[in-house]
C-alpha cells in the first residue's frame, strides 16, 4: 500500500513538472513570436519611411493593423497609398499622413462613402507651394472640382484650371471661387451653365443651382451664349435675361 501512495506520488511530481516544462515553452515561443513580430514591424517601418512603395510587398495583415499605420504614416505619409482602404480613410491616420507629407492626398478618394472629414480641416495642412502647383490642383481639381476653392489665387485666374473645374458635371457652381475677372469670359461662363447642377423630371426643372450671382449680366443676354449653353443643359433657361427666357429660339432648344 505505501508503494502505491509512493508510485502515485512520483508519478503526480512528474505530471507536475511536465506540465510546468510545457507551460514554460509555450511561454517562451510566445515570446520568441513577439519578438520576431516586433523585428517585423520594425523592418517595415523602416521600409515605409525610406522607401513606402516597398509596402506593397507587405503582409495583408500588417497593412490592415492600425497601430502599424498609423505609425507609418507618421513616418511617411506617401506610406497612406499602400494600407488598407478603409484605414486610409479614418480622420486620424489620414491627417498624419497629410501633416507629414500633404501629397498623400493623392491616395485617397475624395468620394469614399465613408468620410466624414471636414474638407476645409484637410486643405488647411497644405504648403502654399503645393496650393500654386499647377499639375498638383489641376489633378486634385479632376477628382473633384470644387478643390479649386483652395487654389492660389493666380491659378483661380487661369483659364485652363478653371476649364478644368467647370467643365465636369454638376460642377457649375465652382464659378463662384473663378476669379472675378475670368468669369467675364463666354467660354467659362458657358461651361458654368452648361453644368450648374439641376433635377429634372420628365422635363420639369425641379431643381437649378443659381450661379447668376458669378456671371457678368451682360453674358446673360447674350442669346447665342443661351443658346449653347440650354442644348447642354435646359435649366440654363433659368440663368439667362428676362426676355431670353421668353425667346422662341431658346425655348425650342430648350425641348430639344
């Protein structure tokens, strides 16, 4: 019986100490893992700041891991091209990336349904210099058109710029941040008009963006102005004088 208790015993402090010894090692694996993940992250880090385009080799899930964003972005902020969408949207890692580098601008989708980023907050991180770079704002004005509101203002007075803006859909109303003297321009104001945003349904104009406030009276009684801009867009009715809006001519474009 004492040999029993004595075997029992033996094998117990043996149990024990295999599962002691075991615990140690997942212990230390877990360490070793940490430890090489942690080498990882340092690398890539290092990689990002020297050298962001490299993080399209990175690992899906480093990509995806916000904290090794952030901090990458931070270090680079043209790293912001090469994360996962969602995060190169989120307002934190987003103004890191501008603050660093406000060129990172251009790895983002300016209609993204999920931003929520006050638009006037973002511009104001931009160097001057970028705000008069001509190829920079005509690229940013193409994503979206009303970023001429932020341009310097001798490229709110080039033509080219303004052509740029005017002339995409619904985009009319950007006339109001045209410098002053080339709204008195036909070929501005006509892209204006052509594009102011409107709602129409089954020919009813239910809805026009007033841009009149932004185009010399004198290019409103210009009939063959009207004309252009009403075959384009039949809500330009609505912008042009009194006595054009009465015009059979126009009228009929207008149907047309």
């Amino acid at each position: 019986m004492e040999f029993y208790y004595a075997s029992s015993l033996c094998f117990a402090q043996k149990s024990l100490f295999w599962d002691t010894v075991r615990e140690i090692m997942l212990i230390v694996k877990k360490e070793e893992t940490a430890m090489s993940d942690n080498k990882t992250r340092i690398e890539w880090l290092r990689k990002a700041k020297e050298a962001p385009r490299l993080l399209q080799d990175a690992p899906a899930e480093l990509l995806a891991d916000r904290e090794f964003v952030l901090a990458a972005v931070t270090e680079n902020g043209l790293a912001l091209a090469y994360v996962e969408a969602s995060l190169r949207h989120e307002e934190e890692i987003l103004f890191a990336a501008l603050k660093q580098n406000f060129r990172a601008i251009e790895s983002i989708d300016l209609f993204y349904a999920e931003n929520t980023f006050d638009a006037d907050a973002i511009w104001a991180l931009a160097p001057a210099e970028l705000l008069q770079d001509k190829p920079f704002m005509r690229e940013m004005i193409q994503k979206s058109p009303w970023a001429i509101r932020y341009a310097s203002p001798a490229l709110k007075a080039d033509k080219e710029i303004a052509l740029a803006a005017l002339s995409q859909p619904d985009a009319g109303g950007a006339i109001e941040y045209v410098s002053e003297s080339l709204r008195q321009d036909r070929e501005v104001a006509l892209a204006a008009l052509r594009n102011a945003a409107c709602d129409m349904d089954c020919g009813e104009i239910r809805f026009a963006e007033d841009v009149r406030p932004f185009i010399p009276d004198a290019l409103l009684h210009d009939k063959e102005l009207i004309l252009e801009a009403v075959m384009v867009n039949p809500a330009a009715i609505l912008y042009a004088a009194p006595e054009l809006q009465e015009d059979p001519d126009v009228l009929a474009a207008c149907r047309k």
